[in-house]
C-alpha cells in the first residue's frame, strides 16, 4: 500500500495510523527476533487485528520460519482493520536489542515509514529505524503428512544436534516404535544419541509409522540452539525422506516453527 499526498481529490493527505505494540519482556523479544535472523536478514511482519506473524524462506529455499503471536502475548495491542506489513531488517534490529536490560519491556511505535523501539526500565532509550519494503510472496503451509511426533525437551535436541556437528556437517533423525534417535558420523567420528519411548525426557511420542531423514546442520545448529533459549519444549515432526518440522512455544500461546528439507541420498 502506498501511503503518501493524495492528488486526486481536494483534502487533507492520508495519514497512516500510529500503531504501538509492546511485549512485557524486551530480553524474550530479542531471542525471538535472534531465532528469525537465523534463516532472514530482511522480512516482513503482518500485522492483523488477531496478532503479529511472520512467514518467510531462507535465500537458499531450503528452509522456512513461521512465526505466530497472538495479540494476548502483547501488553498493548493496536485495533487493526487491515493486514499491514512491516519490513524490517533483522541485522540492524539485532543491533539495537543487544542493549536490552534484564526487566526491561519494549514497544514499537510504527508511523509513516519509521519504527521507534523503545526499551523501558529503570530509564527510556528509544532509537528511530526506518522500515523497509521487502518483496515477499505468500507462503502456504507445506504440505507434508508426518508420521512421527516427538515432544522432548529443547535443551536435549539443541546438545544432540551440537554434538552431531562436532563430527559431521549432516545429522539423521529416525523414529520408530521405540525411540527418537540423534545420529552423526564421518571420518571424525560417530555420534548418536536416543531417547526412548518412554523416558522422561520424551514428554509426547506418537509413530504411526516409522521415519528416517537426513538434515543439515548448516541451519539447525542454529535454529535450535537459538529457540532453546524462549521455549523448554521441542516438537519434532517426521515422515521418511520429508521435511522435519520443529516447533517452540513462546509463553502466551505464540509460536515459532521451523520447516527444514532434508539431504538426498
């Protein structure tokens, strides 16, 4: 949409509406916008009247993050009667959350073209980016019928997975009745790590038929090291040779997922 001096007609211009979103915990936000910079360096939010949500691939078309939060995750929430986008660019936003202060809250006020984040805590810093318009297109969700689920702690997954890239540049996740299995080898060496059925580390486990892929970990060292730090639980979906989906709740019923394609033999 552009907004600008309307020519056509005698009146005043159109003004765009000032939108305020603030997030109760600046720190959270930061992880969470340092989870998306794993796979973007620009994207849009969209804005909707239910929450803030993001969908976007990585350059290689390998991977896709989607994000979701609803308006309730929010302390303030603007009325939206239309989608709005909002670019960003994730390096410099990176930047400028890296001054977050343990209870500190955030808000971003959006006008016109220019975003001012503001960190409030004991004092108020707040600094001006501009948005950007990023050319995206509309994403729909993979269509991918998984045939294993496993619910397991992320701080597992995310030392599972950083064990496999001390030896290998590729990791394999299996599933079958019995258990979840992390497995990396190469000349350096062999890595596995299982999680059975029924440990207590597995908190969902549902095989309808057993799975086996193989990832890199170019990504997911990234993706789930970085997630581990705003959600303690991890859902691995699975089906053979497919596309492994992971999803992190974030607190207040949002949540950012990662759909990540698999080597071919």
């Amino acid at each position: 949409m552009y907004y600008g001096f309307n020519f056509l007609k005698s009146g005043p211009p159109y003004v765009m509406p000032k939108y305020v979103l603030t997030y109760m915990d600046a720190k959270e936000f930061a992880y969470i916008i340092d989870s998306l910079s794993v796979l973007v360096e620009e994207a849009s939010f969209v804005l909707r009247s239910d929450g803030l949500f993001l969908r976007a691939l990585d350059a290689s078309r390998t991977a896709m993050v989607d994000l979701s939060m609803p308006k309730e995750a929010f302390e303030e929430f603007p009325e939206v009667e239309e989608e709005v986008k909002l670019g960003f660019n994730f390096k410099d936003l990176k930047k400028l959350l890296r001054r977050v202060k343990k209870g500190d809250k955030i808000s971003l006020e959006i006008e016109e073209s220019r975003v001012k984040v503001k960190l409030v805590g004991k004092s108020v810093r707040s600094i001006t980016l501009p948005m950007i318009e990023v050319v995206s297109e509309e994403l729909p969700t993979p269509k991918v019928v998984f045939t294993a689920l496993v619910k397991t702690s992320s701080d597992v997954l995310a030392s599972a997975v950083k064990d496999a890239d001390a030896v290998a540049d590729e990791v394999k996740f299996e599933a079958n009745e019995d258990a979840f299995v992390i497995s990396a080898a190469s000349d350096k060496g062999e890595v596995e790590v299982r999680l059975d059925k029924g440990s207590e580390l597995v908190y969902e486990f549902d095989v309808k038929e057993p799975a086996s892929a193989r990832y890199s970990l170019e990504y997911l060292v990234d993706i789930v090291g970085k997630a581990s730090k705003i959600s303690d639980i991890a859902t691995v979906e699975l089906a053979t040779a497919k596309p492994v989906l992971l999803t992190f709740d974030i607190p207040a019923g949002g949540r950012i997922a990662y759909y990540v394609a698999p080597r071919v033999e």
